[in-house]
C-alpha cells in the first residue's frame, strides 16, 4: 500500500517517526493524483508532502517555487539525504546547469526545482516534455492571488500547461490562509473543493508574549541574553531603527548583523548567510527579511516595534522554531507605536485607510487581550481554538491577579478626559493628573483644572495600565485618527458613583519577562557540554561542504544524541532525522565523539523509543493549574505540600484556590486554611463574621466593615476558610468580570 511506502520513506530517508498532522493523508491524495491544495503554516512541513510523493512515482517531480535562494537550500537538504535533486536557473554555471539537464534526460533525476519564468519558457517546456512528468508541485502558490501579499503574474500562467502533462499530479501549497486567496488558487488552477487540506495554524512550540515597551533597549538586551549562541530575529518598524539597534548590540557584544533594503544587496546576502550559517546569531531587520529563510532553528523572535497586522506578526514569529522545538516570541507593546501606525495610516486614501484600520483593530484586540493569546490569533485566520488555555503565551501562564476595586482612580482618570474636553491621549492626561509641569500641559492651561495634581499617588505606567483596563472594558474609546480619549455611556455610570470599577495594577513594573519553562513541548534533557561537542564537529563539516549547519544535521539530532548517547548504527538510526543516507555519511564521525565522550564521562546509552512512549502517554491533556491544586488540596495535601511540588508561592496557591472555588468547585471543610492566618482569634471572628454579612465576593465591603483594621491579604485567607467551612462555591454568586 501506498501509504506504507511513504511511512517507509519518512523513515529511511528523512529519519522522522511519525508524520505531522494531515502529511499522510495528502501524501495518500497526491499518490492517488488528484489535485491538492495544501494550506499549512511556516514549519509545518509541507516539503514531504510533494518530496515523498516524488520518491514514490516513477518519473519528474517539477517544483515551482519563486526564490532561488529557497531552490538552493532545499536541493542541498535533499542531496545530503540522498536524494537525487536539482535545480536550473540562472546563478547555475553553464556547465552545471547542462550536466543538470542531462540527468534530467536521462531519468536520473527524481525532482528538478524551478522559477515559474523558466518553467514557462518553449525550451524548457520541451525538454520536460520529452520526459516522463509524474508530479507538478507549486510551492508557494498563493503568489497565483492578486489578494495575496506576493502576487506573481508569471504564477497565473501556470494553468496553460496543465495539458501538456495530462498524467501528472498537481500539488499546490502555501502559508497564507486568508479565504480569498485559497478561492483564487483553487480557480485559476482549476482543483474543486475535494482537493483542499487545511492544517492547524496554531503553532504550538512557540511561547508567546506581550509586554509594555518601557525600556526597550533594556527588555531587549534581558531578553537575547536568555538564548546564548542561539539564532534570533529582532524586527524593526524602520531601517533607522534597525541600524541604531544594530550598533548598540554589537558596542554590548552580542554577534548582530543588520537587514533592511536599504543596504547593497551584496551586504543583505552576505549578512543572511553568516545568520543561516550560524556565523551570526542575531539578525535586526526590518520585515524585508525572512522570506526564502529555511533555517529551522531560530529560537526567539523579538518584535522591538509593532508589526504591521495580524497577518504578518504571524509570519514573523512563524519563522521561529520550524524544527518543533520551544521557541520565544515576545513583543514590546507602546500606544506610542500604534500612534506611528496610524500616522501612516493617515497617509491613506479612504477605502486603503478603512482596511489598514480594520487591521489595526484586530492587532489590538490581540495585543490587549487578557485570555490566551493564541484565541484571537486563530480566531483572525477564521479558525476555531477550543482549549482554554495553552500553556503557551503569557496569559496562560500568569498567576490570577485578583481584580481589585479602581473605582475611585477610574472616577478621577474619566473626569481629566471629560475636563480636558475629550481631545487628548492617555499620557497627557496623566501628565494633568500627575501635577506635570510640560510645556503642553501649561500651553493648555490645564494646570488649572480640579483634576491636576491628584494623581501623584500612582506612577505613570500604573495609570497607564488602568487607561488599558478603560478602554477595554469599553468606558473610553478612542479617537482611530487622533488618538484622543472619549467617554462612553458606561463611563458615566462609574462618574456618578452607580457602579463601581475593578481591574488590576500591579505593584512592580510589569516588564517581567517571563522565564517559565512550560513542559508541553517535549525539549529532551540533554547534555549541553556534549550538545557543544557534537555543533562543533556540524559547523565544521558544514563549511567544509559550503552549507549550512542545519543540512548536516538539525539542532533537534543533535540533541537527540546528546540526550540518548546512542552506541550503535542502529541506535543512530533511531535519532530524529538521521537516515539510512546520513547514517552512512555522518555516523561513525558522530558515534567516535559520543563513544569518547561516554567513556570519559561514564555514561551510558539511554534507549530513545522507551522514552518517547512515556513521554507520549503522559502527555498532560491540559488540565488547568487551579484544577490540578485544587484537587490536589481536596486530596489531603497541605498547603506546604502543594508548594513545594509546583514551586509557588502560597499566595498563589490560595489564588489558584479562589479560581477552582469559581468554576464551582468546593473545598474540603477543615481548619487547614483558617491556620495559615496569623491574626488573632477575636479578629479571626469578626472577620467570618464580616463575610457572613457582606458576602464573600468582594473583599472591599468586608474591608469597610472591619474598618479597614485587616490586610486584604488576611482577608483572603479568611474568605477561602468561611467557603471551605460553609461547603460553599464562588460559581452562583459571582461572575468573574474578565
Ligand atoms: P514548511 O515548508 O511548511 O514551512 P518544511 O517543509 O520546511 O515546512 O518543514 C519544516 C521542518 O519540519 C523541516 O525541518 C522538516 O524537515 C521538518 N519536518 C517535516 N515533516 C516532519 C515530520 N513528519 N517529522 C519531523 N520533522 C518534520
Ligand atoms: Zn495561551
């Protein structure tokens, strides 16, 4: 059966275990040579989807691809697992280029890559006519749309040659997920519904984070240092930006290289290849670089500005981790860069200027949400995201905060908006509330307001945070041209005292970058000191060959050696990427230095295959944290117990407690909880009692009752004891307001 073949081929050939979702079953529709339109994001493995087909027919492969620099990178892929790959365009010396044409001819040849130009051209097309076709391949086809962001009009031609190979298969494929663009593809090549294959955008090995721009050279710097000798993309919104953040790097000695199209085209490559051959780490560059990049192991993507929508923040952060292990995106977030995207905006005639703000508010939403990230970055590209959380972003990860009562810094916040007319942004009315004496404030005289000066009690970035929290929860827009602040209907009924506001201001500044590791992406231990061993003898034999790193080897084999120790041929085999060819070419060099290092160290080999059943069978199916803790208190553990086996603190163990009493769980009912309180025990009482009056959702009112004599901190504890001893639940008194 086919499908066994290709199972066999994956195998042998490209060394993996297992295929990644929907590769089998469009492996299975190219064999059977039907049209198929692929639909995957970046790194999700669409080469195999055409390279085994290829390996399985008995004649050509052509695949069309636009970039030869992409040509390039995955015929040496190809040759260094044996298989027989070339491609003709223009860069080939002549004489290469005929010897290439006459395997061609002679059927030595199981796929030959091209530029639709060329393909197109009578010459070619006879020379290809006059051997057997088994497969046309379009990669990158979404250059076939003028709705797409790459439209090539030589790509449309394409479909003038379906005749001329009426016996081959047709695949097509592409990143870009936009519906427009997948229609368009589908007519102007000619395939029905039936032939399409989406696969999931979500992107699972990438941690993704949004954090307040506040120093940005700071964040940055605290950031790259987390990776050291690992690849990284750091994006700029211009090229200004990017030589400026090119010099300070390099004066702190890190290995950068700039990227933007303003420097000679000969720099751009040179720079590109010393990153791709990891002579580099760190490329800072402009959205001009990344297209026709294949390297698999780029470990963060740092977004120093905003990107420029949903669309291409995804393909930039898409091009970090393409070998499935765990990597970084993190993004710093100003309202100062959404100014700078609007003022080009501004630029726009209407109907562009009505879509680029569309745009805009989608990245927003994005950047402002405080639910798992990855539900309006899937939800934009029309996908539904059913798990709540992912473990994966920072929304996931941070400890429930619990919202506290703003209303009174919230009355004073609305009513400067209101007294400044409604004109201005969030920093300037904090300026006035702040008693700030800038130039704008007097040119205003808004020193003369009520509202001046009676903000010094909160910092900048705190009042900052709350004019987020307003805008979100929709008591203020603003103005998409300006910039300026509005009120809304709702915030009226906060002025006048009928309701009240909650939210959240953290204490310290918020720019933790956060460091936790989530366990859902498998990255082996592995022995780094022998990982460094075995990159070495890569890089070296990688520049023998002039290529780069990554076609010897992936990091992901590298670290699959470091970690298993394999002894033998055939436990080198069972490595992630090693085949029978690479095994043949590589193996013994690579066991040698495994061999000595184990002698030397005392090692010994582990076995992989037990391993990565373990690993498959635990896999956690996501239960939330607060669930886990509480029931792992409902078990009988202590609170120090369950403190020391997650690493938290107990404060956020009463946290995640709160959490599990809301999703109308109960607690079991002992004094445990009442015991972690230090108080008195008359105070003790009349706090229960204060509860018991006022109801336990807010802690304000119970607070106001006891005359402000108990810390918030104490009343919390004293409110999970008066639910646990109660058999209560938070479910059906209170809805969680976020
Ligand atoms: P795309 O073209 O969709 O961006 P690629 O085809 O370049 O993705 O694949 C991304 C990476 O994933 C490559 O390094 C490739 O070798 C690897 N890969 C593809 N399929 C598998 C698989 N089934 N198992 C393990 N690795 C895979
Ligand atoms: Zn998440």
């Amino acid at each position: 059966m086919a499908s066994n073949q290709a199972k066999t081929i994956l195998q042998n050939v490209f060394g993996y275990d297992e295929f990644r979702p929907l590769q089998g079953e469009i492996i299975d529709n190219v064999l059977r040579k039907n049209d198929t339109l692929v639909i995957m994001p970046t790194g999700g493995g669409k080469s195999l989807c055409y390279q085994i087909p290829a390996l399985i027919f008995s004649g050509l492969t052509i695949v069309v691809s636009p970039l030869i620099s992409l040509m390039k990178d995955q015929v040496e892929q190809l040759a260094e697992s044996g298989v027989a790959a070339v491609f003709l365009n223009s860069s080939l010396p002549p004489a290469e280029y005929r010897r290439n044409v006459e395997q061609i001819k002679q059927n030595k040849i199981k796929i030959v890559y091209l530029a639709p130009e060329a393909l197109l051209k009578p010459n070619m097309l006879a020379m290809l006519s006059s051997v057997k076709v088994s497969c046309i391949a379009i990669d990158e086809a979404h250059c076939i749309s003028a709705w797409g962001h790459d439209f090539r009009p030589e790509y449309r031609q394409l479909v003038e040659i379906r005749s001329r190979f009426p016996n081959a298969a047709w695949i097509a494929l592409t990143a870009t997920a936009t519906p427009r663009v997948r229609e368009d593809i589908k007519n102007t090549l000619h395939f029905d519904a039936s032939s399409e294959f989406i696969a999931s955008f979500n992107r699972e090995n990438l941690f993704i984070q949004v954090i307040p721009k506040n120093k940005p050279l700071e964040q940055a710097i605290k950031f790259i240092k987390k990776f050291p000798d690992q690849s990284g993309i750091i994006y700029c919104f211009s090229r200004k930006q990017v030589d400026n953040l090119n010099e300070v790097l390099k004066r702190n000695g890190f290995s950068v290289k700039p990227y933007h199209a303003g420097l000679p085209e000969k720099d751009r490559k040179e720079n590109q290849e010393l990153f791709i051959r990891d002579d580099v780490q760190i490329i800072v560059a402009t959205i001009a670089f990344g297209m026709g990049i294949n390297k698999p192991n780029i470990r963060f993507v740092l977004h120093f500005d905003l990107p420029n929508n949903i669309e291409s923040y995804y393909q930039e952060i898409g091009r970090a981790g393409r070998d499935g292990l765990k990597s970084d995106c993190l993004l710093l977030f100003s309202y100062a860069d959404i100014q700078k995207i609007k003022y080009f905006i501004n630029q726009k005639n209407d109907h562009e200027k009505r879509v680029a703000n569309i745009h805009l508010n989608a990245l927003l939403r994005f950047l402002e949400t405080d639910i798992c990230r990855r539900i309006p970055l899937l939800t934009y590209f029309g996908e539904e995201y059913s798990i709540k959380t992912c473990n994966m972003c920072d929304n996931c990860l941070a400890e429930e905060k619990e919202l506290i009562d703003l209303t009174v810094c919230a009355q004073k916040f609305l009513s400067c908006v209101k007294r400044t007319g409604e004109k201005f942004g969030a920093i300037h009315i904090i300026d006035v509330l702040r008693g700030s004496k800038a130039q704008k404030v007097i040119n205003f005289g808004h020193q003369e307001l009520s509202t001046y000066g009676i903000g010094k009690d909160y910092s900048k970035k705190q009042w900052l945070q709350l004019s987020r929290q307003l805008l979100h929860k929709k008591f203020m827009i603003q103005d998409m041209e300006f910039g300026g602040l509005k009120l809304t209907k709702k915030a009226w009924t906060v002025l006048n005292g009928k309701e009240t506001f909650s939210g959240r201001l953290e204490e310290e500044p918020v720019d933790e970058i956060s460091g936790k590791v989530s366990g859902k992406v498998p990255m082996p231990e592995h022995n780094r000191d022998l990982f460094d061993i075995l990159r070495k003898k890569r890089k070296e034999i990688a520049d023998a060959a002039n290529v780069p790193p990554y076609v010897i080897f992936s990091d992901k084999t590298l670290i699959e050696m470091a970690a298993f120790f394999p002894q033998t041929k055939e436990r080198l085999l069972e490595i992630h990427g090693i085949g029978q060819v690479k095994l043949e070419k590589y193996g013994s060099i690579f066991l040698e230095i495994i061999h000595k290092y184990c002698r030397t160290h005392q090692i010994e080999e582990r076995q992989k295959k037990i391993s990565t059943t373990v690993k498959k069978n635990s896999e956690p199916v996501s239960k939330p944290r607060h669930i886990v803790i509480g029931d792992a208190y409902n078990s009988g553990q202590s609170i120090p117990d369950i403190m020391t086996a997650f690493s938290i603190k107990q404060d956020t163990v009463l946290n995640h407690l709160y959490s599990y009493l809301q999703e109308g769980h109960k607690l079991r009912s002992d004094d445990e909880l009442l015991a972690l309180s230090t108080l008195p025990a008359d105070h003790k009482a009349r706090a229960v009692e204060a509860f018991e009056k006022k109801g336990p959702e807010f802690l304000k009112p119970v607070s106001d009752a006891l005359c402000g004599e108990i810390s918030y901190d104490e009343l919390k504890i004293i409110r999970l004891y008066y639910l646990s001893k109660n058999k209560l639940t938070l479910k059906t008194q209170m809805l969680p307001s976020v």
